[in-house]
C-alpha cells in the first residue's frame, strides 16, 4: 500500500470527491424518477453512538407490509452518497412497490474501516427493530449494493453470521471487489489520471484501509472468507462487467458462495464496465436491472 500520512489521505479524498472525476449523463428523462416518490431523510443512532443518516423511499404503489430494500451506495469506501443513488432508489421503490432504505454511511479516510461495515449492519438491524413502523415484512428484507456497497453487502451477511442475528432474505452484488486490487503497476507518480479507475482504485484502497495486513481480511476482501462465513448467506445476485478489472474478483467470490452451499444467480454483461448499472452507461444496464428486478419478484413473490 502506499505511505500516506492522515493529511495526505483526506486531500486525496477532497481530489476524489470532485464531480468532475465521475461524470454523470442521464437518459432523457431519467432523473425525473426522483421527484415522483416519497423521500424521507432521518438519522438512526447506531451501536458507536453514531449517526446515521437514511431516506425511506416509498410510493403512493407501495402495498402495506411490503418488502424493504436496503440500499448501500458504491464509491470505493470514499465517495459521497449523490443523486444516481437516489434515482436508483426511486426506480426500486416503483418498479417494486416497495420501501427502499438508503443509507449514507460513514466515509473513508475520515472514517476507515470497519466504519462504513458497522453502519451497514446496524442499520439492517434496526430496520428488523422497526419493521411495523415502517410498514414492511421482516421476512423479506433484501440488501443489496453497487461497487463499495456490494462488497459491504456482503460484509453484513458475514456480520450477521458471526454475530448469529437476522439475516436478510436475499442479497444483491453488483460489480463487487472480491480483492483490493493490487497497487503493482499503476504509476501513481506524477500528476493522475482521477477519472481512471484503476487509479481511483488504488486510492480507495489506501484510504479506506490503515494498515496492509487489513488486505486480507475477509470484510475488505472477500476471496479470503471462509466457508462457515458464507455458509448461511440468503440467494444471492451477482452482477458482473466483462470489461471491469473487478470481473474476476466478483466471479471468484460467486463461485465461493456457491461451494459453501449458497444459491447464487450469476450474470457477466460482457460489453459493460464498471458503474454501467448505477450510471446508466452502455447498452446493458437496464438488461442488467431487468435481471435483478425479476430475480426480487420471483425470490419475495412480488
């Protein structure tokens, strides 16, 4: 990993915050999804006293005790939570009639690991706590995230595991990190390329983690979980972009899961890259949702 002192670590973070280094060009019309539901934005304290922020989506559609979708934003540990979150939410909550749980969790280098994981699984706990009040069936809980968030989704099921508390009824991977990625042979010397993502790679990497014995621990790379980890995780939906360095990572992860026992929908869209599925970039990111909806509908009997 590279030597980065605190100071150095959140400048990166304030460099890789920029807008400019994730551009975002919606379909038309796209982003109207976000004024046409309910959006509630409300703090839960979690078990460090901290606050975490949440909005519940919901629509005029939604069906009493309906299933919850908890969504965990991507953005390499680092990121803020923006407006394609949202409007994914928003599609979610009306594609699914449902309530969607979006959580913006705390963010690395001001916050590293396990912050952002300790967020995650207080707040599917709590949601279990508070299920009547939010007019939702415990039962059907689903988790699922982009990039970082998939990784953390993944991370809660573990947690649940470990500490023997529910379990969400499914989870949804998309583009996750099985690995932190190797810092060998990125130049990172002289002036970088932020809208590489190899290079952003690397960085979240360095900013999330404090220490390089941290790489191989399973809540930061999956590959290394072991079996009575994964054992009793829910289905599982894993997507995957052929054109992504996370590819083979997320693949290696899958197989995994499913030879500890776990039923796992796997899908690679070959011809898409990285963040295709939240940015709507290509010509498969709403095959790919398409995909995942369907999987929801058939697993929850929506």
């Amino acid at each position: 990993m590279l030597n980065l002192s605190r100071e150095e670590k959140l400048l990166w973070g304030r460099k890789l915050r920029q807008p400019q280094n994730l551009p975002f060009v919606a379909p038309d019309g796209y982003l109207e999804c976000v004024d046409q539901v309910q959006r509630k934005e409300f703090k839960i304290t979690g078990t460090e006293n901290q606050d975490i922020t949440v909005w519940l989506t919901t629509t005029e559609e939604k069906t009493s005790n309906s299933m919850l979708y908890i969504n965990i934003h991507g953005g390499g540990f680092v990121q803020n939570h923006a407006i394609w979150d949202h409007a994914l939410c928003a599609t979610m909550a009306r594609e699914l009639k449902c309530a969607v749980l979006d959580i913006d969790y705390r963010l690395a280098p001001e916050y590293p690991f396990p912050a952002a994981l300790v967020d995650c699984y207080d707040v599917l706990q709590w949601a279990f706590e508070h299920s009547a009040e939010l007019d939702i069936d415990p039962q059907k809980i689903v988790v699922g995230g982009n990039s970082a968030g998939a990784t953390l989704t993944a991370g809660i099921c573990m947690k649940s595991a470990e500490k023997k508390t529910r379990m969400p009824a499914m989870g949804i991977m998309v583009y996750p990190a099985g690995a932190m990625e190797d810092t060998n042979g990125v130049d990172l010397s002289g002036e970088l390329d932020l809208g590489n993502l190899e290079v952003r790679g690397v960085l979240y990497n360095n900013l999330y983690l404090d220490r390089d014995e941290q790489t191989k621990d399973p809540y930061v790379s999956l590959i290394y979980a072991k079996e009575e980890m994964l054992e009793s995780f829910p289905d599982m939906v894993i997507v995957t972009a052929g054109q992504d360095t996370l590819c083979p990572g997320g693949e290696q992860f899958a197989m995994k899961l499913v030879a500890s026992g776990v039923k796992v929908t796997l899908q690679r869209f070959r011809n898409s890259n990285h963040g295709f599925y939240l940015r709507c970039i290509g010509e498969e990111w709403q095959q790919a949702r398409n995909m995942v909806f369907h999987e929801i509908r058939s697993k929850m009997g929506i």
